[in-house]
C-alpha cells in the first residue's frame, strides 16, 4: 500500500487537473455523459475481473496432507 502521503496526492490529483486550463490542445475539453459512463463501468469490470482473477489464482487448491504431526502456531493444522 501507498505511504499516506502519495494517497493524498492520489487523492488531489484529478482536482488538480480539473482546475487546469486546456491551452493549445485542440479538440480537448469535458467528456461527453455516455463516454464517461462507459469508462466508468469499464473500469469497473476490468476491477472486479482482476479481483476475481487474484481470489481464484490464491485460494488453496485442497486440504494439505496429514502427516501426524500437530502445528501448534498454525491454524488448521492442528
């Protein structure tokens, strides 16, 4: 995880654009209600996609072999 600091830079960073001028960009400027709704629920999908992909990708594939022996800091095991 971030330090707080870069958090709350994290945080104030599309303040900070928001509030800035758009210069000589030519066909810069807000985007449209649709476009902005469908980057939103893109990127919503792509995050509950990679959440998915990390939950299966890290639970345990089985129960660990018994071998006998009693783990006593080990939950589960003993």
């Amino acid at each position: 995880m971030a330090p707080p600091g870069y958090l709350l830079f994290l945080l104030l960073l599309p303040v900070a654009a928001s509030q800035t001028s758009a210069g000589s960009c030519s066909g810069c400027g807000t985007l449209t209600l649709p476009l902005l709704a469908g980057l939103v629920a893109a990127d919503a999908v792509m995050s509950l996609l990679i959440v998915g992909v990390v939950f299966v990708c890290l639970r345990p594939h089985g129960r660990p072999a018994q071998d006998g022996r009693v783990y006593i800091n080990m939950p589960g095991r003993g």
